[in-house]
C-alpha cells in the first residue's frame, strides 16, 4: 500500500487526550500512523484535508480534497453549521443515528467511521465477591446524567457497605445531594460508600480503574459515538446504559435502559432533542446487573474479545480510508 500524506485539523481543546474528543483524534491519527501514513496538522501540501472538529473550525486550501468528521449529540445544529458541513467534499459521521440526524437536516453523510477500542483496554474475568463495586464515569459534563446515576444508587443502596459506588469525572464532580438543610447541597462522598476521583487519569489508570469495577452505569442524552460504554465492555464488564445512540447497542447483553427523545434542556449547547432516561427503567437494570451478576460477567467476558476485534482502531481506520487511499494513489 502506498504511503500517503494526510493533513489533520482539529480545535485546540482536541488535542486535549483526557477529553473523549482528544482520546478519538489521538487514535485516528496514531491508527493512521500505524498504517504507515503520514499524518501532519493543517499540511497544505496533502491532497487529504481531514477536520476531526466542530464545522464552525472546518478550513482547507483550495486544492484539497477535504472530509468533515464531526460527532453530534442532539437533534439539531447550531447556526451556521449545516452550511459548512454541506461545503466540504466529504461528511462523514461517527455512527448511524448521527448520520441519520444529519440526512434529517438535508444533509448527505457519505460515510460512517465508528472510532474504535485499543489492545490496552483488555479482557478480564469477573466473579461476584462479597460486594459489588459500581463505576460511573462522564462528568461534570450534565448530559452524561452522573446525578441522575448517584440518585438512583442512594435509592438502592444508600450507607450498604456490599455495595460501592465510585464517581469519576473529569474535573471538579456537579453531583450533589440535598441533605434537607434550606440551601445547603452535600458532597456525594460524605456517604461511606460513595468516593469521588475529579483528577485527571492516564489511561493505564483508567483501564485499572475499569478492572477494580464490577458494574459500569452510564445513562447519557446523547453520544456522538460514546467511550465509556464500549471501553467497559472490552474490559468484560457488565454495563447498565441506554442504547439509542449506541453503535454496539447489539453487545448491551439485555441491560439495556429504556430512553426516550425530549426537548434538550441545554438548547444553547445542544439543541433540538436529546435522550431522557428512564428511571424506573435504570433502577430495574441495575437490580437485575446485581442479580445476575455471575451471568453477565460471563457473557460480557466472552464478547469483549469479539469488541476487540470488531472495534480495533486500526480496522476501524483502514476501512474508512481505504476508497481514499486508492483514489489518491499515484499508480
């Protein structure tokens, strides 16, 4: 295969690895590195202009052949965006809900690139112990429901040492409770079975973090493609999130949560619809994630090898690219 030189542009904070849009970009590019592609920032001597960004930062020279891959999370755009995406050469998309959002709009997505998983997130065997130790990861970001996910644990488990819970997030936590104190919110971690981490963690951390955890709960709006989930099943973990918005929906086992399209509540940042969560729906799956939990550590072991191989970046990338590769050859 010939090598080829691919310019890259992306947004400042998308060279930022600890954000899921950061991680994406840094895989596409090393996935297409590892291929044995050139792969320089903004080169206006590669025939291939590729934008991993939001369309406001879309830019290429005139003699580039140039691609838009921008994820989306709700059912509208924000002004200005739909004309620059139709002004590219190429949109493409990281799912098929989004591309399906984005036909909705006029639009006309030529392709769709799910990212992918690494070897790093690897397998491992659970078995139900004495307790159940239960991870959520996504904040502060509001749409990834962290509060929502801490409500429902308290409910179920509040001061019950068999069962823990471990917030992660990505910079100071929102999530708060109301100790019945007018005007007066509570740190979540002031519960003996409930620990915050706010700091940022290399991924070597994460995928540990990912391996001391028996149940994973997600519960999210909205996903442009959606890490979190995908990375705790590679790792056979038994994940309780909803699937509307999940291009591996079919590795869900049944724990599935039950979602529903509403009027976002952050129109300024995401507008149109998003995906409410079912409470009752998050509860059952938990209760039945606990229940059965021997069945679903099973299971979800046996996959993950098939998401590895499925969801493998490189796979991933080459297939993407492939038709490009060949229409820019030079032989």
């Amino acid at each position: 295969m010939e090598i080829m030189l691919i310019s890259y542009l992306t947004h400042p904070a998308g060279l930022e690895t600890s954000t899921g849009f950061g991680y994406a970009g840094f895989n596409i590019v090393t996935s297409l590195q590892g291929l044995g592609h050139r792969v320089l920032f903004d080169e206006p001597e590669s025939p291939i202009q590729f934008m991993f960004t939001q369309p406001q930062d879309y830019a290429w020279s005139n003699n580039q052949y140039s691609i838009g891959y921008t994820p989306w999370e709700s059912t509208k755009l924000h002004d200005g965006w739909q004309e620059q995406m139709a002004s590219v050469s190429e949109q493409w998309c990281t799912s098929e809900l989004n591309k399906q959002w984005f036909e909705n709009l006029g639009l006309s997505p030529t392709k769709v690139y799910p990212h992918g998983i690494t070897h790093n997130w690897s397998p491992r065997k659970r078995k139900r112990g004495r307790s159940i130790r239960f991870l959520q990861v996504g904040g502060p970001a509001v749409r990834k429901h962290s509060q929502l996910i801490f409500d429902v644990f308290q409910e179920l488990y509040k001061g019950d040492m068999d069962y823990t819970l471990t917030i992660k997030s990505n910079g100071p936590s929102e999530v708060r409770y109301d100790p019945k104190v007018p005007g007066v919110l509570g740190r979540p971690e002031l519960f003996p079975n409930v620990s915050v981490i706010s700091e940022n963690l290399t991924e070597a951390q994460m995928v540990s973090l990912y391996h001391s955890h028996d149940i994973l709960l997600y519960a999210s709006a909205g996903e442009g493609f959606g890490f979190i989930p995908l990375q705790g099943l590679a790792t056979g973990m038994p994940v309780v999130f909803n699937t509307s918005w999940a291009p591996y929906k079919k590795f869900s086992m049944g724990l599935d949560v039950d979602d529903f399209l509403k009027p976002s509540p952050w129109g300024y940042e995401h507008p149109g619809d998003v995906f409410g969560i079912d409470r009752a729906s998050l509860k059952r799956q938990i209760v039945n994630a606990v229940e059965n939990f021997d069945h679903f550590a099973d299971k979800a072991y046996e996959q993950s090898h098939n998401i590895h191989f499925e969801y493998d970046w490189t796979r991933q990338t080459y297939k993407a690219f492939q038709p490009l590769f060949k229409r820019f050859s030079k032989d």
